[in-house]
C-alpha cells in the first residue's frame, strides 16, 4: 500500500491504459463515482456500485457486482468501515490490481454523541472530548468541502496509477474540481460564520466533519450507523431538550428512513427541511441534473434557515 500526501491509500501497481475513456472505474458510493467522472473526464468510464436511492451504508453487493469490481482497471470505495463488503473483497484479492481510499485514517476522526444544548467549544462538532474510546469512528467525511480535496487527490493518483499518460488531464481536471470544493468551502464559511443558532438537529448522525469544520453542534436522531437506533428514553430526551431550546427544525437526509424524525416532528412541532448526506442519489435527482455540488447548496440552504443565519 502506497501512502498517498494527499491523505488517501493507492494499493497496486501502475498501469498503461491510453485514449479516450481507456479506464473502468467502478465506485462503491455517489461521491466517488461523481470525482472520478469529473477528474477522468473522456478518458474514464465510471459505474457506480449501489443502485440509484438505495442505502450505501447496507448495501450488499450481489455475484455480478463483484465481478464488475475485480473486471475495472480502477476501484474507489471510501473506507473507514463505511462498506461492510470492501476489507473481504480487498482481503480475498477480487478487487483489480489498483484500489483506492478516498477517505484515509489520517483525517478520521472519533465522535461521540452530544447533548441537544452542547454549546461549549469541546463539544463543537459532537467530537468526543475523552478519546476514541468512548466515540465512534465516523467515515462522513466527503461533507466537508476541505476533506474533500483530500479525497479528490486520493482519486487523481489512482487515475495515474492506472494511466500515466493521462496525468495532465487529471492534473488539470483535479485543479478545477479543487477550485470549485474551495469555492464551496467559501460559502459555507461566509454564511453560517452569522447564524442565531450553534446546533441543527439531523435525522441521521452524519454531519459531524461538516459540523465540526464550521464550529457548529450536530445532533444525529440515529447515530453514525443508521442501524443503531436511538433508544425511546434518548428519544424522549431528545424531544424534551428540542421543546426547551426552542429549536425549530429537524434536518432529514432524504436517503435515511423518515420514521424517527417524522415522530419527532410531530411531537415537538418542528418542521422537517431536507439536509442531504449524498452516500448516494435517487433516480429522480440524477435524471434532474442534481450534482453533489447542487445538493451540497441545498444543504447549506436548509442549515441558514435552521441556524437562522443572517442573509
């Protein structure tokens, strides 16, 4: 395994592809599959692994899907536990001669759950203050614009790797993908650095690297892994600090069930406004051109109303 300065992984070796979409990337998740487009431009095809609107946090790959895998020239999966599949794939040596981690163990890091009114500069972020022995590893990390140049560099070598004679293309096109994820990073920074409010309220505990880059307080109903559902006593904890605080929203993934925040809702009076986690996207989205950037706007959308930013 190849250590990359740009904080993701390469394993394998280089190879010789050449000419217009010479390369076949396969991605396990929407933000991989969005970069590589974007980084490869003509010379890459890329298919993503998990079917439109489905959960890549579950998602189980079939027969077919893994001999797709290991027939790409180049497979990109995001890593730190996020996909229960990929260490048995990489393991058993099915996946092709190149793979890479977009997200690298260099820049994770442990949260643990926080209180609805955590307000303090420890608690910033639902970071967990007493080590990661006590907070869960979260693999979230294409929500904040910053990480994500790493993790667009991460992809730009593997593309090399693959093809070295398409380097300056994926130099150039990684240059202006960085440039529009500084742009975005830009306005998140401009907009929530006036806001009334510190924490928003989240169908889904995935927002904490976004959380914690703009020194703000994230609330997850469920925790890091959907499946871990909150007990009734935190729900109703949950629902009490929501009354006492005044907080007027809850912000659901579109992707996540709607069960827990929907309860939530209507025993508290909060509405629901759309905060979007982009693991993947419903067919409806891709068929109206929505991009990871069009939604990460959305998101910021929604969180100057729940914070009540200054306009």
């Amino acid at each position: 395994m190849i250590g990359l300065a740009c904080g993701g992984t390469v394993d394998g070796a280089g190879g010789n592809a050449s000419g217009p979409e010479s390369v076949h990337a396969v991605a396990s998740m929407y933000p991989w599959e969005y970069f590589t487009e974007r980084i490869g431009g003509e010379r890459v095809r890329v298919d993503g692994v998990v079917p439109a609107g489905g959960d890549a946090h579950d998602f189980e790959p079939t027969p077919d899907d893994l001999r797709h895998i290991a027939n790409a020239d180049l497979f990109i999966y995001n890593g730190l536990g996020f996909e229960s599949w990929v260490d048995s794939l990489l393991a058993a040596g099915d996946a092709p001669d190149i793979a890479v981690q977009a997200s690298s163990e260099s820049n994770a890091r442990y949260f643990g759950s926080d209180d609805i009114d955590a307000g303090s500069e420890d608690s910033h972020g639902g970071e967990d203050s007493h080590g990661h022995e006590d907070g869960e590893l979260d693999p979230h990390m294409w929500l904040d614009p910053v990480l994500a140049i790493t993790q667009a560099r991460a992809i730009e070598a593997g593309l090399t790797a693959v093809d070295p004679d398409g380097r300056f293309v994926y130099e150039g096109n990684t240059n202006a993908l960085i440039a529009d994820l500084t742009a975005l990073d830009g306005e998140f920074s401009s907009t929530l650095q006036s806001c009334r409010g510190d924490t928003f309220v989240t169908s889904h505990d995935s927002f904490n690297y976004m959380a914690a880059r703009y020194d703000l307080n994230a609330v997850g109903i469920s925790g890091i892994n959907p499946e871990a559902e909150p007990s009734p006593k935190a729900l109703a904890d949950l629902s009490e600090a929501i009354t006492e605080t005044g907080i007027r929203y809850v912000l659901v993934s579109p992707i996540d069930s709607e069960r827990m925040s929907d309860t939530l809702a209507r025993e508290t009076g909060v509405q629901a406004l759309p905060l979007h986690s982009l693991q993947n996207m419903r067919q409806d989205q891709k068929d109206d051109g929505e991009t990871y950037f069009t939604l990460m706007g959305a998101n910021l959308e929604s969180l100057a109303i729940a914070l009540e930013c200054a306009s």
